[in-house]
C-alpha cells in the first residue's frame, strides 16, 4: 500500500503586506490615512488579526487536522491571509498596508508567515506618547501596558530591516517624509496624499480612528504641545536615547 502523503501547507497569498509597528498614540491613524489616500496603497481600520482565533472543538476534528500535518495555527495563518487578501481585492489596489498597534506582540509571527513584508517602524518621543496614553485611556490604570509597548518596540526596531520613522519627522517635513515612503513601497509619488480629507477613510471615532480636531482638519499639522516642565520620566530615558530624542524634548 501507498503511503499516504502529506500535503506542503500552501503559503499566504498576500506575498507582500506592509505593516505599520508603532505604540499607541504615535500617530499611526494619521499615516495610516495619507498612505490610504494614495492611488494604489489600501490602509484600512485596525484589523486586530490576533484575535482572530481558530480553535476546533471536537477530537475527530483536531485529529484529522494532526494527520494532515496542519494545527490550528496553520489555519489561523490562512484566516488572516484571507482576510487582508480580500480586503485588498476589494479595494482595487495593489499594497496592503496593515494598522493595528497590538500587531506589534506579534510581529515575530508576522515576520514568519510573510517573509517578503515590510515595516514602517513609527515612535514618536516618549514624553508625549506618555501623555497621550493618560489622556485617552486613563491616568495610570494602562502604564504597565504601556511600557510592554515600549519594550517590545524596541525589540523590533534593533531586530527588524525597515523604514524607521519618527511623528516629529511626518509633522515637520511631510513631503519629504511621504515622498520617501512611496520609494520604499515601490509606488510613485503622489503629492495629493498629504491632503487626506479628501479621501474617505472610514469613520473616525475614539475606539477607531481619531475624532481629534487637528486630524479632523484634513492635512498634516505640527501642534504639539510643550512637553512638561517638570521633566522626564527617568524610565522613559533610554527610549529617547535609542530613538534618538532628546532628554528634555
């Protein structure tokens, strides 16, 4: 008798997504939205792949699958594929490009389910993402998160090849910053990204998007305001040493 082979577990389909890695409050919905706007790249809301689970209940089920040489992390692999390849179909365009802070924890998984991804690996200074953080979700209920956030932002910025890019840098030099971006996803330049309000980008709220004033305005703007007199958080300082901040803003 034959033995039964097993079959090579098909790759993903979308070869080439880019991915958006920053903490919170960095400024990621504004990015998202100025690379949505380009002709040929799909940003769309958070995606939240990660908990998007597959988890057989019955036996037979799990082992037939064992069999097969597939787990259900296999099957989650195709769930997220899946769904990020239709929703690029959809849109008619050509580069996916994901925005999901929480796809950060994942991006060792993501790295090895698509090998030909890119990253824009976004931080902005500490102080102000510190500040940001306590405005939107609480005084100091989320600060442990926070800091996993941080650390593990760290981790891919010394570990991952990609375009590494600061807030401060988007806000002050836009033109220059996008234009730069294009050429690293390989699409051409097109100055009107800049003025996302023109573009339909989905609903703006606090849990999705950003229903800010500033962001609301339709273009890129530099308002930010003055870091606290009364210093630094000392735990914040080797992040703005690494990313390149000054200790006193």
């Amino acid at each position: 008798m034959d033995t039964f082979a097993k079959p090579a577990f098909v790759g993903p389909v979308t070869t080439s997504p880019v991915f958006i890695l920053s903490p919170p409050r960095t400024g990621s919905t504004l990015l998202r939205c100025v690379l949505d706007s380009h002709s040929q790249i799909y940003a769309p809301h958070e995606l939240h792949l990660g908990d998007l689970c597959v988890e057989p209940t019955h036996r037979l089920t799990l082992r037939s699958l064992e069999e097969l040489g597939v787990t259900p992390r296999d099957l989650e692999n195709l769930l997220w594929d899946s769904v990020m390849q239709r929703l690029l179909a959809q849109s008619g365009k050509s580069v996916f490009v994901d925005k999901t802070p929480s796809h950060l924890f994942h991006w060792r998984r993501i790295v090895e389910m698509w090998p030909k991804a890119k990253f824009i690996l976004l931080v902005r200074h500490p102080q102000r993402i510190l500040r940001s953080y306590r405005e939107h979700l609480g005084a100091d209920g989320h600060l442990e998160r926070f800091m996993q956030y941080l650390e593990v932002m760290q981790e891919a910025r010394e570990t991952l090849t990609g375009f590494h890019l600061r807030y401060e840098e988007l806000t002050t030099d836009p033109a220059r910053v996008v234009h730069d971006l294009c050429d690293f996803l390989g699409v051409a330049w097109e100055p009107e990204m800049l003025d996302y309000g023109h573009r339909d980008h989905g609903s703006m709220s606090v849990d999705v998007g950003d229903a800010t004033e500033a962001f609301k305005s339709g273009v890129i703007q530099r308002n930010e305001r003055p870091l606290p007199v009364d210093g630094l958080a000392p735990v914040l300082a080797p992040f703005c040493r690494s990313w390149g901040y000054s200790l006193d803003g």
